[in-house]
C-alpha cells in the first residue's frame, strides 16, 4: 500500500509539473484542492496534497472522453461539471498510463486555454 501511494504522488507531481509548464497557468489551491489553471480557468483538478490511495484528478475531455471513462472507476465529475464534459479519473497503481494522463492533460488545456494558446503548443 505505501509503494501505491508513493506511485500515485510521483504520478500527480509528474502531471502538476507538465501543466504549470503549459503556456500561462499557475498553480491554485481553491477548496482545499490542487488545480493548475489557465487565465483564470481550470483545465485540471488533482485533489488534496495529503498522500493516499484514493486520489484522482479531473479533466474536461472531448476526443478522449470515452476512452477515460472506460477506465476502471472514471465517472462524471461532480457538482454539474460532468454534463460539461469533465470526467473524474481515480489514480491507481494499476490505473491509467502516465503517458494517456499526459495526453488527456493536454487535451484539457487545449480545450480550456484561448485559441492562441493552444496554437502556441503546436509551434512548440
């Protein structure tokens, strides 16, 4: 169990590191909650800092929506944001490749960032 928790706090810093190195966002703890935003927006939620089994994050996915939410556990996000496109991902030892994650990121931010910025990552 404290080798899961330690994987899943080196996969939620890995993500936390790749989306406050995306074009204009910062790093923003509302709620109680780490969020990494863009102008103000959040494009990904990766819960409370306190180390444990059941963390997870939330993306608001188009392309990849279905293929997240065909992961063990997805579901959509609370609080009307599902109906958005938001799904909630629980990170698991097992659960989704870092590699998916990243990319599931991204396409967040894309969706969440101004045009401009987007763009900025296919120059990039």
């Amino acid at each position: 169990m404290t080798d899961d928790i330690a994987r899943i706090g080196q996969i939620r810093a890995a993500l936390s590191d790749a989306a406050c190195a995306l074009p204009e966002t910062h790093l923003d703890f509302p709620w109680g909650e780490r969020v990494v935003k863009v102008r103000g927006k959040v494009f990904v939620f990766l819960g409370v800092d306190e180390p444990r089994a059941s963390a997870g994050l939330s993306l608001k996915l188009r392309d990849s929506h279905e293929e997240a939410m065909a992961t063990p556990g997805a579901r959509p996000t609370g609080y009307g944001l599902g109906k958005a496109g938001w799904v909630s991902i629980p990170l698991t030892a097992e659960g989704p490749p870092l590699d998916a994650l990243q990319r599931w990121l991204l396409e967040s931010y894309r969706i969440v960032a101004p045009k401009r910025l987007g763009a900025l990552l296919d120059r990039g």
